[in-house]
C-alpha cells in the first residue's frame, strides 16, 4: 500500500470553518522514556522533532460539544509561541501549515485521528471581494 504514516492534508480539510486556541502550548509527555518523576518530552517517530500540543476549538457549528475540542500536536524543535489574540474576540483564530493525520482507533473501538503540525500562525484572509455586476466589472 502507498500509504505508509501520517496522511497529508490542508488546513481547510481538516477545519474548514477555521480553529481556535483554548489552551496553552505544552510540551507533550513520553510515556516510556519518563520514569521517577523525571518528564522526558516526546519526539516525533518520523522526524525525531520534539512534539508539543494545543487544545483547539473546531469553528464547525454542526459539531456536538464533545466532539468541538481537539489536540493538535506541533512538531518543532523550539516551543511555538500561539498568534497574538485579537481584541473583541473570546478566543484566539489560528491556522495551520504542514498538516498530518494518522487515523487509529480509540478506547471506545471508535475511528479518531492524531492530527500534527509543522507551524502554527495567525489566519490568512480569504475573503475575496467580487465586483458587482455593472459597476466595477470592465
């Protein structure tokens, strides 16, 4: 089979209503290497960067609550510092370069997905202005 480890994927298929933070950037624990009390952080199986995580807020107004949080894992070898939060808002809008999935199935016997990053930024805009018919089309 082709398909050997995490699937590449775009921001916008993963969260196409966009995401945002709700938690801190941790670094993210390895299990079998920290013992007595001494934390050793993860590294990622692949690249060997170290892993930190997120907790994210899907933007998809369809979800059920349960299902609207989700972790991100970064790969970086340096602690990502999140975009700055945006004033009137009550979370901060973030976006996602170098997306992964790595499908598995949970606890529950359930499908779920391990989704890892390369960066993490402040949303591009999207929004596209579209002339008016007549007045701005030449």
């Amino acid at each position: 089979m082709a398909l050997q480890g995490p699937i590449p994927v775009t921001f916008a298929m993963v969260f196409p209503h966009g995401c945002y933070i709700v938690g801190e950037v941790e670094p993210v624990k390895d299990f079998d290497a920290s013992t007595g009390g001494r934390f050793v952080q993860s590294r990622d199986k692949q690249t060997a960067e170290l892993v930190w995580q997120v907790a994210v807020m899907d933007g998809d107004p369809t979800l059920k609550p349960a299902q609207k949080t989700v972790a991100v894992k970064i790969l970086s070898p340096v602690q990502p510092v999140p975009p700055q939060p945006m004033p009137g808002l009550p979370f901060t809008p973030v976006e996602f370069d170098g997306v992964s999935v790595t499908p598995y199935v949970n606890a529950a016997g359930r499908l779920a997905y391990s989704i890892k990053v390369r960066e993490m930024h402040t949303p591009r805009t999207t929004a596209h202005t579209k002339p008016q018919s007549g007045k701005d089309a030449a």
